[in-house]
C-alpha cells in the first residue's frame, strides 16, 4: 500500500518538473522571383515578378505579386526597352507589342523594387535555331498506381534539321489551344431550389458546340542538345497535352514554340526538371533553391529565383483530330449550354483553319 502511494507521489513530482518549451523558428527570407522571357518571335513578351511568404505568415504557401516595379531590358548596345505592368494582373510585366529581340544581341533584365532595391541579370545572348519543319504526334498512355483506368493524352513530336555548325540547347512551351467543345444542354438539371426541389431536368434548347480556348502551360519541361544529333535531322518530344474527356472530342488546335537558349540556361532548365520530376524515393536528391542568373545589386548574397530567358523563337500550329487517334478518354459529359463554360464561344476564331 506504502508503495503504491509513493509511485503516485512520485508522478505528481515529475510532472511538475516539466516545463512547456518554446521552439524558436527562423523565419524564412522572401524571396524575389522571376519568371519570364523575351524572345525574337513578336511581341509582347512577359516578365512576372513574385515573392514567396515568410514561414509561419497565415499567408505562407501564397504567392504575391511584385507590383510597381520598374522593368527594363537592356541589349549590349545601350538600347532600353521599358516593360509596363498588366493593370489587372498585377506583378506581370509586358514588352511594347513591337519588341523582338534580336538574333546575335546580348540582353540583361533589370529591376528596381518601390523600396529602392535593384536586381539585374547577367548578360544572356540570343541564339538562332532551325526552323521547326512538322509536328507529329502519338497517343501517350500513363499507368496509375491503384487505378484500373490509364492516363493519357498527346505527345507533341517536334521534327528539325539540326545545324552542324553550332552546338543547339532546345527549350520547347505550348501556347493558346482552342478545341471544340462538345456539351449537352438537353441533360441540364437545375440545383434544387423552392421552385424545383426534385431536380426535375430542364433542358436548354442551346447550345451543343462552342470553341473553347485555354492556355495549359507546360505540362512537364521538355528539353534537348544537340550532341547525338548535330547536323542531323532528327525528332524530339516536344510537349504533352493530357486527354480531359473533352480535348479531343473533334478537333485541338495548339501553337508549339522552339526557343534557342543558350548553356547556362540549358542547365538552369535541366536542374529545375530533375527536380519536378523527384518521384519521393529515399534515393530522390533532397529539394533545394536552384540560382539562376539575377543578383541583387544591393546584396550579393541574397538568393534570387527564378531565370531571364532570352531566345530565338520558331513557332508552328498544329491541328489534331481526335478521331484519328488510337486512344481517347471516354467522352466526360457536361450537361449544360457550352457557352457557360469558361473561355468558350459560339463562333471559331478567325484563323481557325484545320
């Protein structure tokens, strides 16, 4: 009994003992980045400026928009191009509509924030490129782990003629898409409210068919060099466009851009991708901030994300029905009017021509 009472006593003085600790968390540095590129295809070109959230900010995770800024882009020449900011999308910065750089130019981007402090780039050169001669595809299938049904979607194959008087680093995006876009308003089925609280259906008398545009981005970052193929005429893939159940119902229109870049972009691009792509292995490297080419002017050492691209562009369109593709996604029905849906209209654009 004696004993008993003393392991009691005994944890009422340990757990007096103890006493609450407060850890400490270094905050993290918000960090400028920048995203964006200028090109010799026409303009305007983009630059976005962002900043991410300090740790333990009810805004962490977010990513806010450098606004105000003052944006120009300078050649090798002395010649200044002032980039203006979008005055809805905030933190985006445009070229003139008539800037293109030039092929053999060397451009830096340089930034002053409202509070005075600068940033620039390193010089980057404009590199030329073959011209994209064709664009094929092919039906690329994903399997996924737990699921019976496979991902898929298009694979972009780019066909060039390589040049062998340089050394080429390829760098391939995805622009606007427009598709046709299939819905059914005969299903549409209100929500339930005081006037219809069965659901009964109350079909739209239109409409069935709009043309739908979107931009993707890039759905993976898709690169080449020329050491296996220099001089060689040779394909690369180029991008992917995944099937929604809706893409390739008819026909999908993209614009596919090449952009010549030079090494130190090349491996910027590369280290960035090998990131994305970590499957979560325990041989997976561990993430880190990959430096591209902006410093500050103000603090050497502050980190900077984010890369200047500056590149020579070939654009070209490609159509691709979908009933002659091997595979597609069963048909996802939308049981409503197709004008509803976001970026659609009744009419093709007037360059539509498949």
């Amino acid at each position: 009994m004696l004993r008993k009472y003393y392991y009691v006593i005994l944890l009422f003085l340990l757990a007096a003992c103890i006493e609450p600790y407060s850890a400490e968390i270094e905050e993290g540095a918000q960090l400028l980045t920048v995203d964006g590129f200028i090109s010799s295809a026409p303009g305007p070109h983009s630059i976005k400026l962002t900043r991410s959230d300090t740790y333990g900010s009810v805004f962490e995770g977010l990513i806010r928009p450098v606004s105000n800024a003052t944006v120009i882009v300078r050649d090798d020449l002395g010649k200044v191009t002032f980039l203006s900011e979008d005055a809805e999308d905030r933190g985006v910065y445009y070229t003139p509509a008539n800037f293109s750089a030039e092929i053999g130019r060397a451009y830096t981007l340089q930034i002053q924030l409202v509070d005075g402090k600068v940033y620039t780039s390193f010089p980057e050169r404009v590199e030329s490129g073959p011209e994209l001669k064709n664009i094929s595809v092919d039906v690329l299938k994903i399997a996924v782990e737990g699921e019976i049904n496979e991902r898929s979607g298009v694979q972009l194959i780019a066909e060039i003629d390589d040049p062998s008087d340089q050394n080429n680093f390829y760098y391939y995006r995805t622009g606007e898409s427009t598709y046709v876009l299939k819905t059914r308003p005969d299903l549409f089925t209100p929500r339930p409210s005081e006037t219809n609280p069965s659901r009964d259906p109350q079909p739209k008398d239109c409409c069935i068919t709009c043309f739908r545009t979107e931009l993707l981005g890039n759905q993976g970052i898709y690169l080449a060099q020329d050491d296996n193929f220099n001089g060689l005429s040779t394909k690369i893939p180029a991008g992917f466009i995944e099937d929604d159940g809706n893409r390739f119902v008819e026909t999908y229109r993209t614009v596919l851009s090449q952009l010549s870049i030079s090494q130190d972009a090349y491996r910027f691009l590369r280290l960035v991708k090998q990131q994305v792509e970590i499957s979560g292995s325990v041989f997976d490297p561990p993430p880190a901030n990959i430096r591209g080419n902006m410093i500050s002017l103000d603090n050497p050492e502050e980190v900077v994300l984010g890369y200047f691209l500056a590149a020579g562009e070939t654009r070209k369109t490609v159509y691709i029905d979908g009933n002659q593709l091997d595979f597609r996604q069963p048909v996802t029905i939308i049981p409503d009017d197709c004008r509803v849906i976001e970026g659609s209209q009744l009419n093709p654009p007037a360059d539509w021509n498949p």
